[in-house]
C-alpha cells in the first residue's frame, strides 16, 4: 500500500486542512497571532491491515477521499508499546513501556497491565501540544496508561474489587462526575465484554457511544478512542476466516456514527493500528522449556504450583509473539541460551546487541529477547502438570498470571459441563456471594492468530488513515505519528508533507522486515 490519494483534488478550504483554517476564533485567547487549533480524531483501530479494509466500507471511504499508508511499527507490536511510541515519539529504549507487561525486578513480581501513565517516560503529544497552544484539552478514551496523564477527560477500564474478593463491572473516569454522566446515559461499562470468553462488539460500541458524547459535550481539542473489537475473533479464529471478516464489517458499521459526528464538528479523523494480527497456530512453551533445564524454578501452596520468579536463574514472560528472558545472574546466560537454542517456533534469541538493534535495549527487557517464528506463539506456561497448574490458570485473571494468556477468549470445549458451571458462577455473583469463573482451558491449540513480531509484509501490518488528503506520504513510522498529530492539529506551525502526486504510480511494496 502506498500513500496514493484520491485523483479528486481538494477543495480550496478543506474544513479538515489546518493550514485553510486562518480565519477560525481561537477559543481559549490569542496564541502569538495562530488559529486556534484543528480538531483531531484518532482512533485506534486495534489489528487493522489493508486486506480488512476491504471489509470496512466507511474506513475505505475515509482512506479514498484523505490519504493513507503503511504504519511501520515497533518491536514489540503490542498494544502498550506501541501506543506509547506513537504518544511519545520514541521507541521502547526511550520511553520503557518494554511491553504489555515486565517483571518488576525491584518487587520481584511480573505485572502487566498497569494502569499509571507515570511508567511512560518521555514527552507526550498533549505536553508539545501545550507548549504550542496553552490550554489544548485532550480526552483518552480507553487508549492505555490513561490514569495519572495530564489529559483533560479520560475514561478507562476499571472493575471494582470488593474487599470480600468480587470483581464487578465499571470504569474510571477523570474528571469523577463523568463517571456518573456515562453510566446513566450508555449503563455500566461492558467489563466482560472487553475482554474473556464474551468479548465481542458490545464493548467497542461503549466505547464509541462515550466517545461521541465527550465529543458533543466537553469538544476537546484531541479525542483518542480505543477500539479492541477486531483483536478478538482475529485471536480465536485467525484473520481470513468468515468470522474475523465479519467482525471488521460490524466494527466499521459501528463507527458510522462517531465518523459522521467528527465530520460534522469539522474535526480532521486519524485512524491507525499497532499491529496486523497474522495466522498463528502453533504455541511455544517457553517456560516449560526453562524448567527441564533446571533454570525456573516453582514454590507449591495448597497443590499448586506458583512461578518463583525472585528464585529462578532464568524464566520468561510471555507476550503474544515475544518473550522477555530475565536471566538472574549473567554466569547463567548461556546455559540459558542453550535451553532455548532448539525449541521449535523461537526463530531467534535478541541479546544486547539485538535489543540495541531493535530499539528494545531498556532495563526492564529481558536479558534476552526471544522472538516467535511467523506461525508460533509463546505461552506463559510453567507447570509440567495440569493437575498441579495454579487456580488463576482456569480464570480471566489478566493481573495474576505471569504473562499473556490468548486462551481467556474461550471457555474449555473439552469440559461438558463448562456452561453449567459459568451459569452457576453467575447466579452466584448476581446473588452478591464470591464466585470462581474458572471456565478457561489450560489447552492453547484453539488460538488461530497472533502478533508482536516485526510484520513481513505491508499487508500483514498496521496502516494509518487520515481525512486530510495527502497528509501522510508513502509510509509513517511509528515514531512520527507524534510529529505527524501535531502538523495536523497546526501546532508545529510548519506545512504537512506534500505526498505524493495524486496521479503517481504506487512504489513497489517493500520486502522483509521493516
């Protein structure tokens, strides 16, 4: 794909060009004789690749009459590092969101999944953006890291933890009467079907409903919306099949609306992904592989087995298609190496100058890194015994188990009675008693697709769309999307890139690795 435009030419006051816009009032004051900022959209369109968009009539159509590109982006491609990037403008080595999750070597404890901005480091896109314009407001919803940022309205994925154990639906919100506003008007947020055996569409069209009335009621200057609806059937069933197709098509309808409220609201419309979700049938037990070498090692409560990782000479923390290797002491780095130097579906071991080459050389990496050949996948499994595996093992628990678990999309089809006990659990819950909802399987050969390694091709990666007609070139990377955000909202006070003609030939497509 290239960043081809529409043969159509613009319009002379293209209502999304920031530089056609010198007459617009500036409401927050004067800013050194500059309009007042253009409106921007982003929205996070998680595992969006051009064959998907085949499926999305209206993203096509946004993508047609704008401009789009290929979005080169990070290693690894997952969801926190990669937002990070784009918000930053640096890699991984720089801002240290490593991942989705790391092991905190100062607690002794791998954590994903953490919520506090303050674990980005680095400029953000709303600092510059002040700098240039005092008073730019920024809403983020759902995009990751939102509690703690210096964002003007932000709405987050947030269970109440009761202190007898339950966990119940609802979100976090800045400022806290937002809270009260969403759940009255769209109900509580769709918690279970974010993610778990029901994640599906009713979550992102939450979603998108929050995000048209912050739009309508607060109009910030910059609205970041998260949409995860396609990371899920792309998971379960791999990205060519019917369902993950269908998936795209009902995403792109859910859309609708919030597209025709940006037009309306002359807002300039950015849509882009952190990854392309490719077939992936084959998972990779790492961990597994550590222990029969005598590096990880476990502790046992009550029957099972527990991750040690303060006690391990090596373990891993697995994160779809990358792996973290936290080696304890470096006289076990080889042995380390050697466990894994022959384990199918590890297509290569990053040391410190693989990290260094990727831009991946951070203290909380790994010592090593290990990436998944195209088709693989790694697991956080330790145990060497599913009747010794830990209770979590079975649960949607994204906080407890010491890695990435694709397998919480579905409930165990080996058990017949899987949806008796879901049932019971839940007339439990509603009855406001402690539940287990230990429906997942410990079997991970259902999963069809996964991402988080370097894409081989345009096609199996990310893309960014834009409103604004030549506003991206051939490609972006995924360090100037910070860059690129503020040339659209007129705040670098220099023009957006030219791009290429509108009748120019598209360049070949690249090869390998980007």
């Amino acid at each position: 794909m290239s960043g081809r435009t529409s043969p159509t030419p613009p319009p002379s006051a293209d209502a999304n060009d920031p530089h056609d816009r010198k007459d617009r009032k500036d409401p927050h004051g004067p800013n050194d004789g500059y309009a007042a900022p253009t409106k921007l959209l982003v929205l996070d369109v998680v595992g969006l690749t051009p064959p998907l968009l085949d499926h999305m009539p209206h993203l096509k159509s946004l993508a047609q009459t704008g401009s789009q590109a290929p979005l080169g982006t990070v290693l690894p491609a997952v969801t926190c590092a990669a937002q990070s990037t784009f918000l930053t403008g640096t890699h991984p080595a720089e801002h240290g969101i490593v991942g989705n999750g790391w092991y905190f070597r100062e607690l002794g404890d791998v954590l994903l999944w953490r919520q506090h901005n303050g674990l980005v480091a680095g400029d953000k896109l709303w600092d510059a953006a002040r700098r240039a314009h005092p008073g730019y407001t920024v809403a983020n919803i759902c995009w990751w890291y939102a509690m703690g940022a210096d964002t003007d309205y932000t709405v987050t994925p947030r269970p109440v933890y009761y202190a007898d154990g339950r966990k119940e639906p609802d979100c976090y919100t800045r400022p806290p009467a937002l809270h009260d506003e969403l759940t009255s008007k769209l109900g509580t947020f769709p918690l279970f079907h974010f993610w778990g055996p029901g994640a599906d569409l009713v979550s992102s069209r939450w979603i998108i409903d929050a995000t048209r009335h912050v739009m309508s009621t607060r109009d910030p200057d910059l609205t970041l919306c998260y949409l995860p609806h396609l990371d899920y059937d792309l998971q379960r069933f791999g990205p060519d099949d019917p369902r993950s197709l269908k998936a795209a098509a009902d995403l792109d309808a859910a859309m609708a609306p919030l597209l025709d409220d940006a037009r309306a609201q002359g807002r300039t419309v950015v849509a882009l992904s952190e990854y392309g979700i490719t077939r992936a049938d084959r998972p990779v037990d790492i961990n597994r592989a550590l222990r029969r070498a005598g590096l990880l090692e476990v502790h046992t409560q009550d029957g099972m087995e527990y991750l040690d990782p303060m006690a391990s000479r090596a373990f891993a923390v697995a994160d779809h298609q990358i792996a973290h290797v936290y080696v304890r002491r470096p006289e076990d780095l080889e042995a380390t190496k050697a466990a894994l130097a022959d384990l199918p579906g590890i297509e290569r071991l990053l040391d410190d100058e693989g990290k260094k080459t990727h831009h991946l050389d951070h203290p909380r990496s790994g010592e090593l890194v290990a990436v998944a050949e195209p088709d693989a996948w790694f697991t956080y499994y330790y145990w060497l015994d599913d009747a010794l595996a830990p209770d979590f093992a079975q649960l949607v628990e994204i906080h407890r188990k010491p890695g990435y678990d694709p397998v919480e999309l579905f409930m165990d089809p080996l058990d017949p009675y899987v949806k008796v006990k879901a049932a019971t659990a839940l007339a439990r819950k509603k009855l406001g008693m402690r539940y287990r909802m230990a429906v997942v399987p410990l079997d991970p050969s259902p999963i069809r697709g996964s991402h988080g390694r370097l894409p081989l091709s345009d096609d199996d990666g990310p893309l960014i769309i834009c409103s604004t007609p030549r506003a991206v070139g051939d490609r972006v990377a995924a360090t100037d999307v910070k860059s690129l955000l503020l040339r659209l909202a007129g705040l670098d006070r220099r023009h957006l890139p030219a791009g290429p003609p509108a009748d120019s030939p598209d360049p070949s497509p690249p090869t390998g690795h980007q």
